[in-house]
C-alpha cells in the first residue's frame, strides 16, 4: 500500500487566553468536495520554559460538520515530502470564530504550568511525545478508519474550561493528517 | 525492506543555538526517509542541569558547514552507504526551516533512587520524539530529497550533553 500524502500542521506556543468565548487552539477545516483528509495523529506539548501562573484547562477534542474557522491565525503545514501537492481548500489555524454542528470526540485535561527540570509532576509528564498523543485512530491498525475530514467538516481542540487566570500558559500541538 | 541506518550522536554538549544531531541529503536521486528520532539522557557526571528546549527542524535548500560527523551503522553490514549524505553535530545548518515540533527537556544527570524528569529521559520507548509512518504504511515518513535536511536543534539551556539517534532508510 502507498502512502498517503501527509502533513504535520504545528501549532507553536499558542496561548489559553480567551474563554469568553472559549478559543480555538488548532484546527483543520477541510472545504473541498472531492479531496478527503484524514487526522492520523494528534499530539499536544508542554514546552513552555519560563515561569507562569499555570492551572487547570480542560480541552475537547471536536469535530465539526457544516464547518466554519473566521480569523483565525494561519499556520502552514510542513509536507512529508516536499513533492506533495497541498490540499486545495483546507484552513489551518487557532483562535479566531469556529462554527458548525460539533461532535466531541473526547476530553483531555491539562496542566498549564511550566515544567521544571528535577521534577516529575504532570506537567513534566506532558513534556514527553508518546505520552501525549491524543488522537491515533486507525494508527497502524487497518481494520480501523481515521478520522475523515469530508467537504466543510473540521477538527479543533477547543479550549472549554480554565481555573485561574485564563491569560497564563501555552500549549504547542501537531496535527498528522494525510490526503486522499 | 529498505536499507537502513541508525546515526547515533553520543554525548552532545547543549549550547544555546546549535545543531545537535543532523542527517542532510545531497544526492539528486537517492531519498532518504527519517522513520525514528530518539533523544536519551545518558550523563552520567554530575552536572548543573538547565531547562533546554529542542526544535525538530526540517531544512529544505539545505547546507550545514562545519561541525563533528559521525558514522551511522547500517541494520545490515551489506547496505551501500547513501551516495550524498552527511551526518554531524554542531555543523551550522542552512536553508528555509520548517518546525516539526518542540520538545522540552532537562540536561540535569539521573541519579539512581530517582524519579524526576531526567530519570524518565533515560527511557528509550518514552523519549522517541519522531515516528511519523511507523507501522503504518499509509503515513509518509519524514523524506529528505536532495539539499534537505533534518536537524535537532537546540534553542534554549547550555549544560549536560545529549544522546540523539535517527533511524533512516534509503531507497
């Protein structure tokens, strides 16, 4: 079987500000009617280095049918080959206006604080890449379908909940996803 | 199966900017494809550890000048080499990068009787930070074409050392 075209969309340092309304922290919204996306993996990482006033924050993982993303702040997918021809109508980004009808896929909840070196508290726990893979439906297991991406469905982790201040912490995710 | 190679970089000194481990492919023809990246706290001396944060860098137009090369051994003693390939630490990396992910890391030793974050960096299955297309064949692996390269890169913290190895293969 050949692969896939594939992606990993990066989504750096973005902050758990704005819980009113609650904020988009990545998304993929795929508009077109013939190509398909399909989410592989998805990963989430505390990378943060400097002091802050973290707590709790409680993310979804969603998906979007009648998909919509306004203003929100592009990113650009690095392709696995840089062969690959991009996918013709899809939006990549967070924050901003996501709409549509959303499907919750699941809920993670998280530590915003820093990660401190001579420590192993859950925030350093969530410093480590195979221990924060969210989402691996069909990873290696043929019997089992990713999650597609049709014409104007998305996926979003959305950030829904926050104790404490909701202007402290990042969080850095990645998006694997492949075309078809 | 794919001819394939582990590069192994051993004891790695952080420094805040610099190229810790590195594959770059210069061949027109050959592609190389990074199947695993793995990062090991292996210090056993005592140091004074910092917060280091790690960039997976994906360069295209790739040069990297200078640096300590080393040589990856191959799965099986039959491969032939890539034609046009570099391996090394500390080279200085060029090119448009591409940031695959970020990853945070202490430099602090482990310590038998420990638990902390530099013990848990001691385990090989928990400290792969890059396994894209592993065991399944419908994920592409990270592909390096010609002048591309791939580099971990470290941004922040300059104390203790680094194990890095890359598992590629080449067709």
């Amino acid at each position: 079987m050949a692969a896939k075209q594939t992606w990993t969309a990066y989504y750096p340092a973005v902050s758990f500000t704005g819980l009113d309304p609650p904020k988009n922290m990545a998304a993929v919204l795929n508009a077109h009617a013939a190509e398909v996306l399909r989410i592989r993996r998805v990963g989430i990482d505390n990378a943060y280095t400097t002091a802050v006033t973290g707590n709790l924050r409680l993310l979804e993982l969603r998906r979007y049918t009648g998909a919509t993303l306004v203003g929100s702040t592009a990113v650009t997918p690095t392709p696995h080959v840089t062969a690959n021809v991009a996918p013709a109508a899809a939006t990549y980004g967070y924050a901003g206006a996501v709409g549509g009808v959303a499907e919750l896929l699941r809920s993670v909840l998280w530590s915003c604080e820093e990660p401190a070196y001579q420590n192993l508290r859950w925030e350093e726990l969530e410093t480590f890449v195979p221990l924060n893979i969210i989402w691996d439906a069909g990873y290696g297991e043929h019997s089992v379908q990713p999650l597609a991406l049709r014409q104007d469905e998305m996926i979003c982790l959305y950030l829904t909940f926050a104790v404490g201040a909701p202007g402290s912490g990042f969080l850095d995710t990645w998006i694997e996803f492949t075309k078809e | 199966m794919a001819q394939t190679w582990t590069a192994f970089y051993q004891g790695v000194a952080f420094a805040v900017g610099k190229n810790m481990a590195s594959v770059m492919n210069s061949h027109a023809v050959e592609i190389l494809r990074i199947r695993r990246i793995c990062l090991l706290n292996n210090q056993v001396a005592s140091v004074v550890g910092v917060v280091c944060q790690i960039e997976l860098r994906r360069y295209t137009g790739a040069s990297i000048v200078g640096g300590v090369a080393v040589v990856p051994v191959p799965h099986a003693s039959a491969n032939v080499a890539p034609a046009s390939a570099v391996y090394n630490h500390a080279g200085v990396p060029g090119g448009v990068s591409a940031v695959l992910r970020r990853v945070y890391r202490s430099s602090d030793e482990p310590i038998i009787t420990g638990a902390s974050n530099d013990e848990i960096e001691t385990i090989v299955p928990l400290n792969i930070i890059w396994d894209a297309g592993y065991g399944d064949s419908n994920v592409q692996a990270l592909a390096l074409r010609q002048d591309e390269s791939v580099v971990v890169w470290n941004t922040a913290g300059a104390a203790g050392t680094l194990d890095t190895w890359i598992e590629f293969t080449k067709e």
